[in-house]
C-alpha cells in the first residue's frame, strides 16, 4: 500500500471550499470596527502606502501651500495657548501683508476673550469707576476688545475657520458658517451621507467677518489612524464643507459645491464632490481616502514665531494658501496616520486641499466587491486543483508566487489610484498554502515512520531523530568530508560456512550481528552494508561527530568484548567458535547517496576507506585483534595502543604507522603496559639495526608472551640481517598482498 493513500486528499480540499466561502463572507465585513479582516486590511494599507509613496508622491503643485505652526518655538516666544485674539489678529494681518490668499484656521474660537474693561469694571473700587462717564467706559471696552481687533483683521483677508461638529444635539455653541448645498426637496429623505446634530462653531463676531467656515472633525478609523475624512457632513437640509473643502472654495471663489449621487433603490448614495477639474470621489458616507504626500512636514512649515516677527523669506507666502494649526504635542493635535503616529492634524488638511485643487484621490471601484470575489475564487481553484499534485517545497514556492502576484496587482492598480482590498486574497492564499502543506507534511510524516522502520537497522535511532528535526541540516548529496571508517570481518569464515548448513550459518551470522550493530549503533555509528561476514560501518555522517575516531576505537574494542562473550554461547548451541579481525581508518572520504537508478546506498568512498579495508585484512599477518591507522591514533586519548609496524599497503607508496588498541586507559593491566615498554625498546634496536640484541629482544617477549607480532619481527630479523640496506631504511615494511 503506497504511503501517499494513507491521507485521503478530500479532507484538505473540503476545508478548503470551507476557507474560500469564509473568506469571501468576511471580506464583506472589511471596515466593520475590530473585525478580524479589517485589522490585517488597514496593516496592509499602511505598508502599502509607504512602499508605493515615491510612486504616487506628486511631483509638483499648480497651487503653493503652506503651513503657519503654533510650534515649541513659538509658545516659547509668545506664551502658552491660546493666546490673546490682538496676537492672532497681528498674525492675520502679517499673513495677508505676506501676501497669503486664503488663511484657513485649524482652530476654533468659541470662547470670547475677557475684555480688560470688563475686568476693571468688575473689579474696581467705586471710586474709580463712579467718576468715569460710561460712554467713556464703552469706548475704551470696544477699544481694547480683542475679540472684535480679530474680526477686524479677517475681515480684510479671506479667512476660513474650522469649527467641530457633535454627536450630541444639545450641542449648538456659537455660529454655523454658510453650507456649501442645500439638499433639493427629493434627496433629503434618502441621501445616506454622514449626519451630526450638534455643533461647537466660532464666535458669531468672527464667523461673521470671515469669508467661510469648515470642519476639523476627525474620524479615525478603531485602530485611531487617520486614513478617510469626510468632505461634507449633513446638518439638517444642509451639507457643510471640511476645513479643505472650505479652504479650496474660497481659493477657487465658488459659493457651493457639485455634488453627483448614484440612486441605489430607495436610498442615494454621494459618488463625488466637484469644486476644481479633479472631482474628489467619495463613498455613500462623504468620506475620501486622505491622500497623503509624504511623512510629516512634507509641506512647507513656517513658524508662527517668525510671522509675527517678520522674518520669512522674501515670498514664502506669496499667493499661497495658508493653514494655521499646531505641531506642539501639549496640543493634541497629532494623530496617527499611514505616514506615521505623530502627524500633525493640520497637514491632514493641507493633503486634501492639495488633491481637492490637483487630483490624486485614491478611490474604491464599485466593482471592488465582484473583483475581489473572482480573485478569491481564483486563488481557490488553483490551490484545490494544482497545490495537491506537488511537493511541500514546491506548494510553499507556488504560494510565494501567488502572494507575490496579488500583491504586483494590487499595488499596481493603487498607482492608477484604485484603492483595492488585499487582505482576504492574502490570508486566503496563505491558508490554502499552508493548508496543503500541512496535508503534505502527513503524508511525509507518514512516509517517515515506514522509512524510520527501515533504517532503524543501518543508523543509530538518535541519529535518526536527530534528522527528522532538523531535515534541512542533513544532506544525502556527496560530499567530501573527514570520517572514521571501520571493517571487521570473521577470521576462517569460509571453512566455518563449509561445516554448517544455510540454517545454522543464518543462526550464527543473526547471533553474531545483532549485538555487533548495537555496539556501533552505541557509539554512534552508521552501518554501511553487510557483505557475509564482514560488517562496514563509519563515524560522522550523516550527523556530525567530532569524537569519530575515538568512539570508532571504543566500538571496535567493545566488539572484541562481544565476541568473547559469543563463544561460551555459540558452544552451547553447537556452533564454531569465531573469532574476528576489525581494521579503523581515518581520513578524507566521499560519503553521500550512491548507486545507480535501480539501486543507491549511502555510502563512503575513497583510499581512506580503502585502507581501512587492508587494515583488517592484515590483522591476521601480526595475529592482532584490532589495527588502526596513525590518522586516528594521533587524534584519540584515553586508549592504550601498541604500537604495531611502519607499513606501505600495497598499490601505495606512502608508509604510514599502525597502532593495535589494547583497552581503555585504567582498565590494561600493569603487566601488558610494562610488556609494551619491553617491545618499544626491542623496535628501537630493530630501527638501530642491532640485529642480535633486537633478535634477542623479540624473542624473550615471543616467549614469554608468545603474540605473533613478536615472531613476525624475529623472522624479518633474520631476513634483514642478511641484507645490504639503504641508508634512509626506517623500518617501513611493504604488505605485497592485499
């Protein structure tokens, strides 16, 4: 049964079909307050209108407009706010003799300011106010009234004031500015725009002497970011302007708006507002998307300081319009926007202005909803229909491209300045991806216990966990790489095959295997094949071991232990004994999957590898149980070897030393470690060439121990002694059979 049927696929591509109708039900609710789409959406938003803003940014403006800022600087110089209305009236003036067209106030004057007269009056003795006349009285009021100075300033400029409108209705403070429409009879029970019943205006004295009026109220959106603001908000039968709205009409000298709807059964909606060539598209609210040009201070800010001071530039403010409001944060009026969280809430108006007299409004097409729909649907089809044919990888890839292609689109269209929804083909594609991904991942997984099964019997189960934690660390590719390689292989195994039949030679190699694996598995090493009766295996792939070499010794001593220990058994079960030979190696190999297209193991390459092989195989010439390379002695503590030749294998030139393990340190008795010093000092004279004290040497230890190592040096003696050496002789012997 194939692995892939375990995990049916309907599962996945029902709760798909579930996701996309889900999806397409909550993108309705984009805009709803808290909803969960409408949180990502305005996320994306904002990282939207950062990264395309050098592409929508407006390069230039027909119309100079600039900013007159109650900042840090000026309450220094002139006093907390709010200031006496003799200073803001000294300000009108220096405004309009700089040449400002329109002065637009992001401030509101609802309040009279206490005249001094009123105060003295108030506050004097009698016997200084009986003795003055009260038509005296009265002049020096009007005189010093601050309150009218102003009106007396804005009524020589072209000053609009911007004034709050309220929720509640019992709100009705001060005066209304003229409305910019008056609904016609047939509208005014089924135009949907934004109401308000209630009111903080200015003071009729200054509302009266300016030339308009507009709103500073502003809507966030719950998160708090100013990203819509109405153009006009209905009061009774009448639309009033917002401070831009209002500004612009006065700078364009219209006294009412266009105003175009759309009938959508018993109700009209606003489609746009028109006082320029660029009709301000809005939605059935009044609301436009607030174009902003750039992050705060875009727009030229000029202190309110260095106005009443005189010091601006020679026509800084010549022709322009001109917004007074505030960047001091101790006046609340910074808000957060897609540019940032500490945006002055005047520059929010200059933006509209500035797109009300030049264009530049992003809108929502009304065909937003059906585009978005068919988008989903879309992205569905080829998550249900393509994602379930690839690999986890490739699913992962085709989500990247799908995300990356909705949103090429979607910041595409903003350029034009279509203003789409994004967060539902978003979260959808990412929810279908990873959705078959996970549906791929079981598979996997399921996939993985079969070949967890399979190669429990090759790798050391940690070695396997280990892997499947982290897969991406682990590579089956070849690669170069220094290991330890280790061959053991039974000594006569061809005459114990011949005494036994196919039974009982399976008994003895399963007998003899299965506690020789689990030795290399405890030290951490990886099987690489069985071939009769030898065992291959090796140390630090295809998980890193920076002890190779010396856990390979300690497993082949260990292997030795076992093999001991095997004879008593395979004696009571009428079995051979067995001994074996084991040879450990050192070096640079190739390990990696290798094979060909009908069969691959993993598997090391290379001379390192082969010289290991020769290792074991010459185990039998010196009568040793274990022989290793000088490239792994060198490297290893804690073991007690003996030295065993200087050799060249054959079919290579260089010599390299061969060590015999003898055991752990502590665990060799005094008795073998003084026999190794005895053999140390009979090799010297072997190397010295004292041919009879190293004969002599060889041949008390070969008596007293009787190791055939010692009777294979007595031989060559004889040998050696014989013959006519060169003189760089270093006692390297040369194995001519493999």
């Amino acid at each position: 049964m194939q692995i892939s049927k375990l995990i049916s696929a309907h599962g996945a591509k029902t709760v798909a079909i579930a996701l996309t109708v889900l999806f397409m039900w909550l993108n309705l609710s984009i805009g709803q307050s808290g909803a969960l789409l409408t949180r990502v959406e305005y996320l994306l938003y904002d990282l939207r209108y950062q990264l395309m803003l050098p592409l929508t940014q407006r390069e230039s403006s027909d119309h100079k407009i600039a900013i007159v800022d109650i900042d840090e600087k000026a309450i220094v110089k002139h006093g907390r706010w709010p200031w006496s209305r003799h200073t803001i009236a000294e300000l009108v003036n220096k405004l309009g003799e700089a040449g400002a067209i329109v002065i637009a106030f992001d401030v509101v004057f609802s309040e009279a300011e206490m005249n001094p007269v009123d105060f003295l009056t108030q506050h004097a003795p009698k016997t200084i106010r009986e003795p003055i006349p009260e038509s005296v009285w009265n002049q020096l009021r009007q005189t010093v009234d601050a309150d009218l100075d102003l009106a007396q300033a804005m009524s020589k400029q072209d000053v609009v004031l911007g004034f709050f409108f309220q929720d509640d209705e019992q709100y009705q403070n001060g005066t209304l500015p003229p409305p910019v429409y008056s609904l016609p009879n047939a509208w005014k029970d089924k135009l949907v725009v934004t109401q308000r019943p209630g009111y903080t205006a200015n003071l009729p004295v200054l509302q009266n002497a300016a030339q308009g009026g507009g709103f500073v109220t502003m809507f966030p959106d719950f998160d708090g970011t100013v990203r819509r603001a109405p153009l006009v908000i209905r009061k009774g039968e009448f639309l009033y302007p917002s401070l831009a709205l209002g500004a612009a009409m006065r700078y364009l000298f219209l006294e009412e708006i266009e105003a175009q709807v759309a009938e959508i059964g018993e109700i009209l909606t606003l489609l746009n507002v028109k006082v320029s060539d660029f009709p301000a598209p809005t939605d059935a609210r009044g609301f436009v998307t607030v174009p902003y040009q750039g992050k705060a201070f875009t727009y030229p800010y000029i202190s309110a300081s260095d106005v009443l001071q005189g010091n601006l530039q020679e026509g800084a403010l010549e022709s322009a319009v001109v917004f007074i409001g505030t960047s001091a944060i101790g006046l609340a009026d910074l808000r957060s926007t897609p540019m940032g969280p500490q945006y002055p809430g005047v520059e929010v108006h200059a933006n509209i202005l500035d797109a009300l007299l030049s264009g530049g409004f992003p809108a929502k097409p009304d065909w937003e909803a059906g585009a978005i729909w068919l988008q989903l649907l879309v992205i569905a089809l080829f998550a249900i229909l393509v994602l379930p044919r690839l690999g986890p990888v490739w699913m992962l890839g085709s989500g990247v491209i799908i995300l990356m292609m909705v949103a090429v689109a979607n910041f595409g269209v903003w350029v034009i300045g279509i203003d789409l929804s994004f967060a539902a083909a978003l979260l959808l594609t990412i929810s279908l991806t990873m959705l078959f991904v996970a549906e791929g991942f079981l598979k996997e997984n399921a996939t993985r216990k079969v070949l967890k099964g399979m190669f429990d019997q090759y790798v050391p189960p940690a070695h396997i966990d280990k892997m499947m934690n982290d897969p991406d660390a682990y590579t089956f590719s070849g690669e170069s790489k220094e290991l330890t390689v280790l061959f053991s292989d039974i000594r006569s195994f061809t005459n114990i095959s011949e005494s036994l039949n196919a039974q009982e030679l399976k008994l003895m190699l399963n007998t003899y295997f299965t506690p020789i694996t689990k030795e290399i598995f405890d030290y951490h090493g990886t099987i690489d094949k069985y071939v009769g009766d030898m065992v291959m295996a090796f140390w630090g792939a295809p998980v890193d071991d920076p002890d190779h070499r010396k856990n390979a010794v300690e497993a082949a001593l260990k292997m030795q232990e076992v093999t001991e220990a095997l004879k008593a058994e395979f004696k009571e079960k009428g079995l051979p004994e067995i001994n074996i030979g084991v040879g450990v190696n050192t070096g640079f190999m190739n390990v990696g999957d290798m094979g060909s297209s009908y069969r691959r193991a993993y598997t090391v390459l290379g001379d390192a590898v082969n010289l290991g092989s020769r290792l074991e195989s010459i185990t039998k010439f010196y009568g040793a149980k274990i022989l290793i390379g000088e490239d792994t002695f060198d490297h290893i503590t804690g073991i007690v070897c003996r030295f065993v030749d200087k050799i060249q294998v054959k079919g290579k030139e260089e010599a390299i030393r061969v060590y015999e393990p003898l055991g752990l340190e502590g665990q060799v008795s005094s008795a073998i470690l003084d026999e190794i010093k005895q053999y140390e000092h009979a090799y010297q004279l072997y190397l010295q060439r004292q041919w009879e004290a190293a004969q002599m040497a060889f041949k008390a230890l070969f008596s007293a121990g009787g190791l055939k190592l010692y009777e294979v040096y007595i031989e060559r003696i004889e040998s050696l002694q014989h013959e006519t050496l060169p003189e760089d002789w270093d006692g390297t012997f040369r194995h001519t059979s493999k």
